[in-house]
C-alpha cells in the first residue's frame, strides 16, 4: 500500500487520503508520498527532513513529493538526490496524474501556474482509516494577502466545490461509517464566491444538514473571524449536530499589528464575535490560531495579545514563533529579535495552557457524547480529548461519557449506559 506523509493543516490530510487512494488506484503500491508545507520555513526544512528519512528507511521506493512547497519551489526538491518524482497541488489530485507516474509516462517535474487554477477536484473519499472523524474539502485557494502568509502561491485562488458534490461525498462518508464530518479548506469562510451566485458557508452547512440526516456531528475546521455572516452564525448556534467548537485565525491581539499583518479584522470584532456566539450557544468553546513576536511588535502589543484570550474566552491556543517565509512582504518588515521571539511564544503557550486547564477543569462532573477514537480516545463536540478509562469502544461509536478529572490538557472519562 502506497505511504502518505502529511505536513501541515487539515486539509493536507484530507488530500494525503485521496492521494493514497488514487495512487494504490494506479498500482503504486511501493510509493511513498511526501506532502509538503510551506507555511514557515521550519515547515520546508521538516518537509527536505521527512524527504530524507522517507529514503533512507525505503531505499527502491519511489518517492514523489507535492504540496505547497513543492508547488513553490519545485526546481529546488526536484535537485535533491533522494526524489523521483515532483508534482503540483492542481495536478496531485488527478487520477491520470497518477496513471502516468505509474507507467512511466510523466514529467519528473508537473506543476503547473497554482493562479491559473479556476476549479478545484471533487471530493471522492468514501471513508478513512477509522469511523471517528472524516475531513471534507469544500474549498481551496485563498484570494486574501496575508503579509505572514505565502500559502496563496502554493493554493493559487480561491475555488469552492459546489453544493451538490459536498453533499454527496458527505452521504458517502457516513454510509461508510464516519460519525463525524470536518468541513476543511484553505480560506474556507470564503466558499461560495466564485459559484456565481449568493450562496455562502452558511448555506452550505445547512444543505449538508438536511441532506445528511443521519450525520451525527459536524465541524468546521479554521475559519476567519472577518466573514462569518449573519446565515454562517444561525447554522453554527442554530443546530444540535453542529459542534459547539470553533476556530478562529485571530494572529494577534493588537490593532497596529493586525493591519500590518493585512487581517480584515479588529481585536473588538473577535471580542463581539465570541461573546455573541457564547450568548446565542452557551457551550461554545473556540480555539484560535496566534502570531508571537511578529516584526515591530512592541512588549505593549504582545500584552494585548495576552489580555485577548482571556477577554475573547479562548480555550485552545496554537502559538506560533514568527518566522519569516521569503517571498512574504513581512519578511522584509524590521524584525524582533530572535529570543523575543522564543521568550513571546513561550509565554503564549503558557497563557494558552492555562486558558485549556481552566476550560476542562469547568466540564469535570458532566456528563457528554463523544465520538470514540482510536487507542482509548473519544472527542467531545467541544474538541475536547477525553480519555476512556473504562469500556471497550470501537472508533466511531458514540459514548456517553462522565468526566471525571483532567490530566494535563486530557480529560479522564467514564463511560455510561
């Protein structure tokens, strides 16, 4: 069976399934398939790390790498020894791409113009490894120009799959199985636009309800504060089987560095967002994504960071060291040193530590559904990992489950009748 590795987000994994099966589709079944990111340039020396690795402990496999830093820089992983193979982000979800590696026939090196793409690939997945959690890309690209941000290049536009096929591979993926459905994408607040008419996320998650009924759980994956609409907030506070979770690409807490970053929104948008969503659903719980030490930011600034998890209730934080990705306009703003920067994410993770410690430690004596995962795990709709420490559950089954303590940032739960 072909190997994936996957870098990176959500939607890496997505694609890193498709790719799996489209490769064992094609004979491939020695492949090993690296699936880059480019989103820092700790990123791209992981992805030539993994490339390593991957040849070293699979010496007469083919070795194809694609991903954002492939379609970036193709020239420069098709110049290292250990890869037979490289393709682009349009091209490696293209069953004949595939075809041709198999029989010889393709290029060494296929990646076309990202920004010339207009369509995306349709959603073929049936189901995945196991019946938990399955990830649906809706939508690719993003059209925005984040000054951190060099993804655009490696996506190209913003292109979103039609109603009709989302619906259809999420009826496939709970037939086979999957208790619950991840919605994913690059820019994914941004589906709808290139459709040509007035349908937004909002409608889409909608559509997906009522077309799947028997769909026990759905969630949206990283989201962009700035866009979610009036449709998007009724569908995400307005249906049980939504889950009460969402994460939000927040990067910073000041307003000076949100606009040098080119983020559409303020810090008083995210304040409003969060504390309306928490008014209209009380059991939200949301997550977000945060910059620290990126250039020009003061010691003040980076406070106002702080101060935002706790004034937004965030209760899971990603922190993040800048780090300059060339070709990005913040790579050439003037730079925080680098040990500001380690000291600044330190604190940040701590900060966000705490926040997901206080969170848990206020579920601790309820009891909740989840979805069981693999190795003893189960998820709340609340993201929220507990751990199950009793019962025998197979991946995909929904347990009740009484919380009973927390270690670190895991729950320890019971499961009931």
């Amino acid at each position: 069976m072909p190997s994936v590795i996957s870098l990176g987000c959500r939607l890496n994994l997505a694609e890193g399934e498709a790719m799996r099966r489209l490769a064992e589709n094609a004979g491939l079944d020695s492949a090993v398939v690296v699936n880059s990111c480019a989103v820092t340039n700790e990123a791209v020396r992981e992805t030539r790390q993994k490339i390593r690795r991957a040849r070293r402990e699979n010496p007469a496999a083919r070795l194809i790498v694609t991903g954002c830093a492939a379609q970036i820089d193709a020239a420069a992983f098709a110049a290292m020894p250990e890869v037979d193979a490289v393709i682009g982000n349009d091209e490696k979800l293209k069953a004949q791409t595939w075809s041709r590696l198999a029989a010889g026939a393709a290029p060494r090196v296929a990646v076309n113009d990202i920004m010339a793409v207009r369509e995306t690939a349709a959603p073929f997945i049936d189901g995945y490894g196991d019946r938990a959690r399955a990830f649906l890309q809706v939508q690719n690209g993003c059209d925005h120009r984040c000054t951190f941000c060099i993804i655009p290049y490696g996506r190209g536009p913003s292109r979103s799959l039609p109603v009709a096929e989302v619906a259809a591979a999420a009826q496939r993926l709970v037939a086979s199985g999957h208790k619950e459905i991840v919605l994913t994408g690059v820019d994914m607040t941004s589906w709808g636009a290139d459709l040509g008419g007035a349908l937004r996320l909002g409608d889409l998650v909608r559509a997906v309800l009522d077309r799947v009924p028997d769909l026990f759980r759905l969630r949206l994956s990283s989201v962009d504060c700035a866009e979610i609409d009036d449709p998007l907030f009724d569908a995400l506070t307005g249906d049980p089987r939504v889950a009460p979770y969402l994460h939000l690409s927040l990067q910073a807490g000041s307003d000076l560095i949100l606009k040098r970053m080119k983020r559409r929104h303020s810090r008083s948008d995210a304040i409003a967002l969060t504390n309306a969503l928490r008014a209209r659903r009380p059991d939200m719980a949301f997550g977000a994504d945060f910059i620290a030490g990126f250039p020009t930011e003061t010691e003040a600034q980076f406070e106002e960071t702080l101060s935002l998890i706790d004034e937004a209730g965030i209760n899971f934080v990603h922190a993040f060291p800048f780090s300059p990705r060339e070709g990005a306009p913040a790579a050439k703003m003037p730079p925080v040193s680098g040990p500001v920067i380690a000291d600044r994410a330190r604190r940040l993770r701590a900060k966000g530590a705490a926040a997901t410690a206080a969170y848990l430690d206020g579920l601790i004596g309820r009891t909740e559904e989840a979805v069981v995962e693999s190795g003893g795990r189960a998820r709340l709709g609340a993201f929220a990992s507990v751990r199950l420490d009793e019962g025998s559950f197979a991946p995909g089954e929904i347990a009740r489950v009484r919380l009973k303590a927390r270690e670190g940032e895991v729950l320890i739960g019971e499961a009931i009748a």
